[in-house]
C-alpha cells in the first residue's frame, strides 16, 4: 500500500477523490452510501470493499 486516507462524510454530503492509480480500492467502514465513478454507480453497506476501475477518459 502506498497511500490511504480515511473520510468521515455526513449524512446528506459528498466527497470527491482524484483517481491515484491502478488497483484501488475503496473500503466502507460504517453506514451505507452510494458510490459514483464516471457513468456508473454502486451502493455501498457497511463492511463492502469496492475495486475502483479507472477514470473514464474525457
């Protein structure tokens, strides 16, 4: 691993992140939310590791 950061996002915000790199990967580690990644969407639940795929490109 050669970076990591931890967000407390409030219930009603979001939080945008600049894509890093290949293989990374988002950890939830309480609540629920939706996450969204070019045209694509997942939701979330504590607990859930999600592989991030590259930005799309513009």
């Amino acid at each position: 691993m050669e970076f990591f950061e931890i967000v407390r996002v409030a219930v009603g915000h979001s939080h945008a992140y600049d894509w890093r790199g290949p293989k990374e990967k988002l950890f939830l580690v309480k609540g629920a939310c939706i996450v969204k990644f070019g045209s694509s969407s997942k939701a979330l639940q504590e607990g859930d590791v999600l592989d991030l795929p590259p930005a799309e490109e513009e």
